[in-house]
C-alpha cells in the first residue's frame, strides 16, 4: 500500500524547501559577486605587474645612461677642456637626453584586452 502523507506535512515540506531554494539563490548570487571580485583583482594585479615591468625597464635605461655618462666622464677626467664641454652638451641636451632613456627604453607590446 502507498504511503499517505498529511496535507500539514506537505506544506511544511514545502515551506522547508522554499528555504532551501532561497538559501541557494543567496550562495549563488555570492558566489558571482566573489567571481567578478575575482576578475577585477587579476585584471588590476595584470596592470600592477605592467606597471613594475615598465619601471623596471626604465631603470635599466637610466641606469646605463648613467654608467655611459660615468665612463665618458672617466675618460675625459684629465681633459677639464672636454669635461666641460661635455657638461654644457649634457645642460643643453637634458630634452634630448630624456627622449634618449625613452627610446632606449623598450617597449612592451600591448597587454590583450580581456
């Protein structure tokens, strides 16, 4: 024979699953909220890492201007003559002289849009 089930113990059947479903709704709704938290955080941690690479590529230029100019200077040291000339052309040139580290800075290529 078939089980009878009490019309009271189906509406608290229904009513115990009409919790259940909310609750999970809830979990899913959290669960896009955390995924597009996740999303945004790599897209920045992306940008943040460019952003290094980029100083760190720039320093490195900077760095062998300086030991360029170091050597020229080392070179020149017993010529005051020269040195000086080389002062007023490094004065004169400061323009160029950061057009210079930029060019010898190289460039990434675009990141792909995501």
């Amino acid at each position: 024979m078939g089980t009878i089930i009490n019309v009271p113990d189906l509406y608290e059947v229904h009513k115990k699953l009409d919790t259940i479903v909310r609750a999970l709704k809830l979990v899913l709704a959290n669960q896009e909220v955390s995924a597009k938290r996740e999303i945004k955080m790599t897209i920045e941690l992306d940008e943040l890492q460019a952003a290094v690479e980029e100083n760190t590529t720039v320093d490195q230029s900077i760095m062998t201007l300086v030991d360029g100019l170091a050597a020229k200077i080392e070179a020149l040291k017993d010529d005051p003559a020269r040195l000086a000339a080389l002062a007023k052309s490094l004065r004169d040139s400061s323009a160029l002289t950061v057009a210079k580290v930029l060019a010898n800075t190289p460039q990434e290529p675009p990141a792909p849009e995501v």
